[in-house]
C-alpha cells in the first residue's frame, strides 16, 4: 500500500476496467492495433500501467521458483489468490494444522539432553504458530 493505493486495490480486488477511446460524438473508436501506445487516451494509458505495475511488484518480491507457479496468471488479483492459497492453505489444510499443534501443545515435555532454552524456544515456536493460525480468520475479516 505504500507504493500506491491504486496498486495494491487492483492485487487484492481485480484489474482496473480499461473503458473504450470515444469521439466527439461519444461514438466508441476501436483502434485496429490495440498495443499501438499512440492510440490510447491519458485515463487508459494510466489504467494500464497501474494495472502493469501490480503485476510487477508482485514479481518481483518472488523468487524463480515461485514465478514459475505464477506465470500463466493474467492479473495480478490472480498472483495473489494463488499465492495466498500457496503459503497460507485453505480452511481445511489450517484446521489440521492447527490440530497438529494443539496436539504437540498437550504433550510437549521436556526431550532428554535438552537445555531449558531449547525447550523453551521450542515451546514458544508452537504458541507463536498457533496464535497466527488461529488469528487468520480475524485478518482476512477486518480487509
């Protein structure tokens, strides 16, 4: 959101409407090239790099590896959907894995050979997981 405003509602909603060139008559113009640039008006030519913008801001805070799941989206609203989906899962893949948790919460004991700090460090590893799993829902309410 920091980079614009524009940007970021076009990644968590949907491209941006690119509306058609009219004459003075209100008559719509359809351009014989439409990637010929000198064809667009002011309001389209922005419409378009706000929409190419997302996209790029989204490719480039991802790895080679991750572009490759995301290469064949054409919007940006879809990069982010299937990334979302990727590293957050879905409902059911965070009911288990809050289950896995919660079940390694109600037996977690001290291992043999292990300090006080390791134990407490993994122990605060399973809370601080817990707590973000269960606050998703509230995060996804509240945007």
């Amino acid at each position: 959101m920091s980079y614009d405003i524009k940007i970021w509602c076009v990644i968590k909603k949907e491209n941006f409407l690119i509306f058609p060139k009219k004459d003075t008559d209100d008559e719509i113009i359809i351009s014989p090239n439409p990637l010929d640039l000198d064809e667009y008006t002011e309001e389209q030519a922005i419409v378009i790099e706000v929409n190419a913008k997302a996209k790029n801001l989204l490719y480039n805070a991802i790895s080679g590896e991750e572009y490759e799941k995301i290469s064949s989206c054409e919007t940006a609203k879809e990069i982010w959907d299937k990334l979302e989906v990727t590293y957050k899962g879905t409902n059911k893949i965070n009911e288990t894995r809050i289950n896995l948790l919660v079940c390694d919460y109600e037996l977690f004991q001290m291992k043999d050979g292990e300090s006080v700090e390791e134990m407490f460090s993994r122990f605060s590893k399973i809370l601080g997981d817990l707590k973000s799993l269960v606050n998703q829902p509230e995060a996804e309410n509240k945007s």
